[in-house]
C-alpha cells in the first residue's frame, strides 16, 4: 500500500499547477513575459483552374472502372466461343525420363460415359435423358445427394441446423464418401427422387452412388466432393493433379457433371486436362492423398482439352497420372460431382 499510495502521489503532483511565489516569476514585470506570436488567420487560396493539383492516390487505386478491376463476364457466352480441343496432343515434361517412364496409350487419357450405361440390365432407364432434359430432377437429384451425404457423414453430425443449412447451399462445394455398402439404406432422400422421375424400376439411391464409385476402379479412396468453383468471371488455370497415383493401376478419377440448363451441349462442365505422353507419378515421399500442384506452369492452348458435356457423356473418367488438370477457366454449370 505505501508503493502505491506514492506512485498515486507521484502522479498527482506531476499534474497538479504550480503557483508561483511572489519571489518568482509571478514577481516579473508583464512587459518581460515573451509573447507568442497571432496565429496565422490568412486562408488558404483554393487553386484556379489553371493550376495543376497532383492527386495522391493509395497504391492499389488504379485509373479503371470496377467492372475493369473486377473482370465479371458473361460467362454463357464465353464457354460458346471456347471448343473440346478432344484431339490435343500430348505434353511432355522437360524431366520426364522417357527410357523409364510408361508410355500412355493414346485414346485412353479421357473416356467419357453415360448415365445409362451405369445400369444395363434396366430396359428403357431414360436416366440421361432425362438428367439433361429437366433441370427440376437435377436439382432434386443434386440437393437429395448432398443431404444424405451430410445427413449421414460423422464429422456433420453435432453441428447446429444453421451451419446444416449454410453448408446445404447449392453454391456451396461439401464433401464426403460415396461408399454406401451398408444392412440399411443409406441415401433414402435420393431413392425417393429416383422413384419420383424414373419410376418403380430405378435404382436406389445406394445402388446409383455405387454404381458411380465402382467406375473409379480398383483401391479406391471413396472420397466424394462436390465441386461448385468460381462463377461469372475468368481464372488462371492451376494445373495439378489430385494424387499423382493410380493405386490399383486402374485406379481412376471420375467426375458427374450438372449443366447450368437443359440440353446443354458445350464445354465448362468438367475440369479441364492435359493428356500427358508420360505416366506422371508422384514421389514415394509425396503424402498419398495430397495434391501434387504444378505451380506457375504455363500451358499452350493446343494442348488444353475441355471435355465436352452433353446427352450421353455426363461422366467423365481418367486415371490421375495420366493426365494434369486444372478447373475450368470459364465455368458454366451449377457443379461437378468428383468421385475417387
């Protein structure tokens, strides 16, 4: 208490006035006090029109609109004027050791699929006709997925309703497992979508997600994502691969596109690729499930393929290690499903 109580008085007296004595310098004739200066009350002139005002700007300001800062487009009309490019040719890497590297067998790098073609022994399925004629069952047959994923994936399981419903956003990507080989059903709210538009002999919604996995090969991981990407304006592409292996040997990635309307015959659906003339494996030491980025690699345009989306290819495989792939650098859909 005594150092405080001094410190408090030491603080005190630092402020208190001080009253000079008589002796001092209250004692001095006023005349000798040094006066201070008027202050200066002319105003500043503003400046004529004939002189020249130099604008400071902060260094991110530019001399451009905000529709030039912010490049949006339309992105419906840019995919128009961009094409497949199926028949690139084959890119080669400055290290790849062509005396040791597997040779990629040429037509084998994209292969595309239909829904249809998932389900052969069901007669007159119409399942890709219909996924490309009617945006209400794509949209029922997308939200039906994602909420059974959510609904039955544990690390979603103790999050509140509101972050349910923000992550449930159909411009929002959610990921998960596709593996669906459990006693009881596992994708019910799809399984009722199925029946609503195909009728009593369409599959499950179990049998329809594995029916997909089961394309990805042998080993495969049963990651699922939904991929929604970048809308309304035009990205750099970023070439990489997911995991830079093919575990089973045929081990492939698979990808489900959703267009943004019915009909739709044109590219910005699925990731872009470069079909490689190598096998491009990833070290022993990279981590098995991380990406393997090609940073600042700058591709031409005769060797970017974009996969082509309409009736009859809405899937699209490839194994990861032969090919690079990149999202599109205009996107026009409302997602890609990526199975692994």
């Amino acid at each position: 208490m005594m150092y405080s109580f001094s410190i408090t008085a030491i603080l005190i007296a630092s402020c208190a006035t001080v009253i000079p004595s008589a002796s001092g310098f209250a004692a001095r004739d006023a005349s000798s006090r040094t006066r201070r200066p008027p202050p200066n009350r002319t105003r500043r002139k503003p400046p004529s029109s004939s002189e020249t005002v130099e604008r400071k700007r902060a260094p991110h300001q530019f001399d451009h609109t905000k529709e030039e800062a912010r490049p949006f487009l339309d992105n419906r009309l840019a995919v128009k004027e961009q094409l497949p490019n199926d028949d690139a040719p084959l890119y080669t890497f400055e290290d790849d050791d062509t005396e040791q590297a597997t040779i990629i067998p040429e037509g084998t790098h994209l292969m595309y699929l239909s829904l249809d073609e998932l389900f052969p022994d069901i007669d007159n399925l119409g399942l890709s006709h219909k996924f490309c004629t009617d945006s209400n069952f794509r949209n029922d047959l997308r939200n039906a997925m994602r909420e059974d994923i959510f609904d039955s994936t544990p690390a979603y399981e103790n999050m509140s309703e509101k972050a349910r419903q923000i992550l449930l956003l159909p411009d929002s990507s959610l990921q998960g497992s596709w593996r669906c080989k459990q006693d009881t059903l596992r994708m019910k709210k799809l399984t009722e979508v199925l029946k609503q538009y195909i009728g009593e002999d369409s599959p499950t919604g179990d049998e329809f997600m594995e029916a997909i996995g089961a394309l990805c090969g042998s080993e495969p991981s049963s990651h699922w994502i939904d991929i929604v990407g970048v809308m309304n304006r035009r990205i750099p592409h970023s070439w990489h691969q997911d995991t830079g292996r093919s575990r089973g040997g045929d081990t492939k990635t698979v990808l489900l596109g959703f267009p943004k309307e019915d009909n739709y015959s044109g590219v910005g659906v699925f990731s872009h690729a470069v079909k490689l003339k190598y096998e491009k494996v990833s070290s022993k030491e990279h981590a098995l499930d991380d990406p393997v980025v090609f940073s600042g690699l700058k591709v031409a345009e005769d060797y970017i393929v974009r996969p082509l989306f309409e009736e009859g290819k809405e899937i699209v495989l490839f194994r990861d290690v032969d090919v690079i792939h990149s999202s599109p650098d205009v996107a026009y859909r409302s997602s890609v499903m990526r199975f692994m």
